[in-house]
C-alpha cells in the first residue's frame, strides 16, 4: 500500500480535498440519472458504490475526524447503503500509512528519541493503520509490543474538519436552532479526547484493571515510559479481527463464549463504572486462539452522568414503557420531548419512540437473547427505512434527545451488531455475578 509523506492539516487544504470529493460525487449523480433516463429501472446500487468509492478515497488521505466520520457511519449497518457500509468500514484498520521518515519525526518530536533508540527492534512499516493512527510492532527486553503513533496533524485540525461538515450535518438531520450547537460540540469534545494519548494511557490502565475479573476478557499490558500525548505502547496480542473471526468461524459455542464476554464487558462499564468504551467497531477487538476477546483501544469513553442514565435504562423496562404516563415522563427527562412542542409534535415523537424502543430494548427484556434472530435486525433494518422516508418527520426539528444520547445509542448500535456478527447467544443479566468487585 502507497504511503503517505504528509497530510494536510490546515483548513483551506482539507476543504479543497473535501470540495473535490463533492464534485466527484455530483459528478456521479449526473451520470446516474441521464443513465436513468435511457433505463429507468436502474437501481442506485453502482451510485451508492461510486460515490462511496470517491468519499472514502477523498477522506483517507486527510484522515483524522473526516475519516473518523466514516468509521462510525460504517456501523450503522441498518442504515446504511451495503455499498457505503463496506467500503467506509476499512477506516476501521485500512488505510495509507505513514512513511517511514515521518514516523520517525514523530517519535523525535514527542519522546525526543528516534524508535531505534527506544525499543531493542522497531518494524519501520505500519501493521494497521486507521483514522486517527497506525500501528507498528517492536520488542524490548524480550516482550513484543504494539505502538500506537498519531497521525501528525489529526488534533489541530478537529475543530475546522467539523465546521465545514457542520452545514451539511444540519441540512440531513433536521437540526433546527441554536441548541443543535450541544450535539457538535459532544463530537468534537470526544474527538479531542482520542487524540490525547496520555488521557488514552490512563483509560486504558484503569479499565483494564476494573473489568480483569471478567471470563475470557483480555487486555494487553500498558507502558507509560515509552508513551507521550502521540505514541502509545502495549503488549503485542496474538489474534485475529473479530470481523476475521466471523467472517470463517463455523463454531457457535465459540461465538457465544466471546459474545457472553463483550455483553458482560459492557454491561458492567454501563451500569458499574457508568462509563463505556463507546467505539465498538470490530477493529478495537481481537480474538485469540482459545476464543477470548481482546480489548484493545480505550480512546473513546463515555461518561454516563446518573440524571441520564436512570430514565435511560428505565425506557429499557416494559412496564415504563407500556405506561403512557411513565413513558411520556421519561422523554422529557431525556430532552426527547421539549416543552415548546407543539400538541403534534408530542403525539408524533411519542408514538415513533414507542415503536422504536419497543423493538431496540427487547434484548434487556428477559434472561436471555439470540442475537443471530434475523427478524429483529429486519426489523430494525425496515423501520430505519421508514423513517428515512417519513416526510412528517422530515418537517419536524431534529433537535431531539440529551447529548449524551449521540455516543451512547452509538454504542448499543455497535455493540448489537457486534453480536450479530457473532451470531452470540447472551445470557443478559450473566454480568451481575462481577458486581461484588464493584466500585
């Protein structure tokens, strides 16, 4: 794979590479529909494949927040185009990497030694590179180890990447007023947030010996001494993708066990730290030869104040949600409904929520859950599409739920596609017995 000697990191380069990429796209609507004319029963299929070709071309040599965007739509597989899905999901661990030369600098520039000089060897060459950094073996006193370097440029332009989204983001989600500003500032505050490796080296540390006592959970060893704010260092674990894994294994048990492992993992984050690793993509997990799951990025963690978290889970009970009066309650807790809605709008935020988290909570519902059911992700699938083509919603201001909401729902999306992929069978209340280690 090519490697990248630079990155344009100041506003007018990245918006020049971002305004190309919006001709490119145009330019594909434009053959689409004359081709439409000629054969009107043409599909957007080869559309949806040329422009995620050229959007992710466009934005991963600019990597960083645009790329990072990316990847967490690749998530969204109920939502997304197969084709968008497909192509946006190798921001995950597959993209150019840097030369050889500027990683070099940037140890020089951050631990004042070149890698030669810290590490007994030191693989010039990335062994995954993705949106916000890229990874590189090496070994010292005998231990193999993973060092993790940022991309140069990645933290300082955040802010601008977001400003020239921002107007677009606001067009496609509806966003209505001045208190649309909460959702973008949540985004780029956890953005910044993954850039700080020192922040990343304490999260780590500290989730990994909070859940240790979780079966067939692993995580590797940190080293602050060969760390700083844009390099970090850890064991090397021996392991595959879990998208690898799923993509071969043939082995339900072995599904299930790793699956038991990641619902009781975040289970015991969400209701016992009341934080969470809100970035699950199959990239940040490996899985190892006895079917253990491997934690290994702790970047992106979500607090979870309890003024949300209680009314949160409280929608996850049928009772709340089968009692108007309870439901209702809990939406405005939630800032789902405002108090200057219209008498409408009440009525049609009501009824689209009940629907949705009478179908999305069903996993906490009972005792166990199969998440290889293929009729409650069509489910999910189908009335994702609806909404997308619901023209009352579409009128409706957007400004709808806490912040908090944007990386939380995002982790519960992840985490059931996830074991989906897995085809995991859960028993959902397994991670209580870890809570005498509670703190």
């Amino acid at each position: 794979m090519k490697t990248l000697d630079k990155i344009p990191t100041n506003k007018i380069e990245r918006a020049s590479q971002l305004v190309k990429t919006g001709f490119k796209v145009g330019g594909n609507y434009i053959a689409y529909y004359g081709e439409k004319i000629v054969n009107p029963s043409l599909s957007k299929d080869k559309l949806n494949e040329n422009n995620a070709e050229d959007i992710y071309d466009g934005l991963k040599n600019l990597k960083g927040s645009a790329l990072k965007v990316a990847q967490m739509l690749s998530m969204d597989k109920n939502i997304m185009p197969r084709a968008y899905v497909e192509k946006f999901s190798l921001a995950q661990f597959s993209v150019p990497p840097l030369s050889a030369p500027l990683v070099r600098k940037t140890f020089k520039n951050y631990l004042g030694k070149y890698p030669e000089q810290l590490y007994d060897s030191f693989t010039p060459d990335s062994i995954n590179a993705a949106s916000i950094g890229q990874v590189h073996q090496a070994t010292k006193d005998g231990k193999n180890l993973a060092v993790k370097i940022q991309y140069p440029g990645v933290a300082d332009s955040i802010s601008s990447d977001l400003a020239i989204v921002k107007p677009f983001a606001v067009k496609m989600f509806n966003l209505q007023g001045k208190d649309s500003e909460k959702y973008f500032k949540e985004v780029e505050h956890k953005l910044l947030e993954e850039t700080d490796y020192d922040l990343e080296l304490k999260q780590s540390q500290h989730m990994s010996e909070a859940c240790k006592m979780i079966e067939h959970l692993r995580f590797p060893t940190y080293y602050p001494e060969m760390s700083s704010k844009r390099i970090l260092t850890m064991d090397w674990m021996e392991g595959e993708h879990l998208s690898e894994f799923t993509s071969h294994n043939q082995d339900r048990n072995k599904g299930d066990q790793i699956g038991q492992a990641l619902w009781d993992f975040y289970m015991y984050q969400m209701h016992y730290l009341r934080q969470v690793h809100a970035d699950p993509h199959p990239g940040n997990f490996l899985i190892d030869a006895d079917a253990n799951l491997i934690a290994i990025d702790f970047g992106c963690i979500k607090q979870v104040p309890i003024e949300f978290y209680v009314p949160y889970f409280e929608l996850a009970k049928p009772e709340i949600i089968d009692n108007p009066a309870l439901f209702k309650e809990k939406l405005f807790e939630l800032e789902i409904l405002r108090e200057d809605d219209s008498p409408n709008e009440i009525i049609f935020f009501t009824g689209l929520f009940h629907q949705l988290l009478s179908l999305f909570t069903k996993p906490f519902h009972g005792d166990y859950f199969d998440f290889s059911d293929e009729e409650f992700f069509g489910n999910i699938a189908k009335m994702g599409e609806e909404f997308s083509k619901d023209t009352q919603l579409r009128k409706m201001n957007g400004n709808r739920g806490s912040k908090h909401f944007l990386y939380i729902n995002r982790t519960f999306f992840g985490l059931y596609n996830l074991l989906h992929d897995l085809k995991a069978r859960v028993k959902t209340k397994e991670y209580i017995k870890y809570t005498n280690n509670a703190f």
